[in-house]
C-alpha cells in the first residue's frame, strides 16, 4: 500500500506542480540572452541596473568615435559603411555555397542560378546598409555628420525598451525589449 501511495504521488506530482510553475513567469533577466546582457552591462556604465540618459549619450558618442577613421570630428558615408563593415554587416551566409554543391543541390541553373542569388544577396546587402545610413543620419543628400547630429537621430530600440517612459530604462525593460525584437543591440 505504502508503495502504491508513494508510486502515484511521484506520478501526480509534476501535474499538481503545473499551475503553480505557470503562474510564476521567470524574471526577463533569468531568461535573456547572453549577448542581451553583455549590451545591458556594457550600456550601464556605473552598475547601478538602470541605463540612464547619460549613458546613452556616452554609448552614443563611442560609437560615433568609433566610426569616425579619421578622427576630424565628422562621419562621412564611406566611413560609416566602413564601420558597418568592420562590425561583422554583410558577412557571408553559412548556408548553400559549397556545402550544396558538394551534394549536388546548386539550385537552379547551375552558374547562372548561383550568378542570380549572389546578385538577390548584393541588393537586399546594400539596402540594409541604406536603412542603416538613414539611421544614423544620411537622409536628403547628406554626406557627412557631426556628432551633434549623430546625438540628434533617435534610437528606436532605446524608446521602444523604455516601457514606462520615464527616461531610463531598467534591465527588465531592456531584456524584455531585447526578446520581443529578437536582438540586443540598441541601433
């Protein structure tokens, strides 16, 4: 008897736990990338769990910094599709190539279809890279930017984290933007 009532309450336990695990949802932290949290640590420069404006605009002026080759205190196009470059944009893709052909899955038409999809790739590449340029900035013929009016153009990510908007923006608010997006690198 001991047995049965033993076997049947390690059988129902996990079912009478069910409930009470769904009811308590993991804090954002818990369950946020690892690449999420090197941001919302890098972000936060005095540890203190909140990224404030103050270091956003730090964050912001390092990276204009950090595009700017030349250090003249302007961020030309070149220079920032350099940068974009140099950050790991418009790498290769890890699927097809090589390994598909190997297998004998070219697709289609051989060298012309491999011509076609290199050609789809160079298109959706540079217009990533012109919705980045529009981001920081380059819109209406603009060649060149201070870091003034890098400071100026928004950041979307940063005002969609800011649930509360209230100005800063804490790490729940931060992962929990991060997931939804599916990235965590404020842009």
């Amino acid at each position: 008897m001991k047995t049965l009532l033993l076997a049947t309450t390690l059988a129902l336990a996990p079912v009478l736990a069910l409930p009470a695990a769904a009811a308590t949802d993991p804090a954002p932290a818990a369950t946020a990338s690892p690449r999420a949290q090197m941001m919302f640590w890098y972000l936060d420069r005095n540890g203190d769990g909140v990224i404030d404006a103050a270091e956003i605009t730090a964050y912001r002026t390092a990276r204009f910094a950090s595009l700017d080759a030349n250090g003249d205190g302007k961020l030309t196009r070149d220079e920032a599709l350099a940068g974009m470059k140099g950050a790991g944009h418009g790498g290769k893709h890890r699927h097809g190539g090589k390994a598909m052909e190997a297998r004998g899955e070219a697709g289609k038409g051989g060298e012309a279809g491999k011509a076609e999809r290199e050609q789809r790739r160079a298109e959706r590449r540079e217009q990533r890279q012109e919705r980045a340029l529009e981001r920081l900035g380059f819109t209406d013929g603009v060649t060149e930017i201070t870091v003034v009016e890098f400071l100026k153009q928004p950041m979307p990510m940063i005002g969609r984290a800011d649930a509360d908007k209230n100005g800063s923006i804490t790490k729940d608010e931060f992962f929990a933007a991060a997931r939804k997006r599916g990235a965590s690198v404020p842009n």
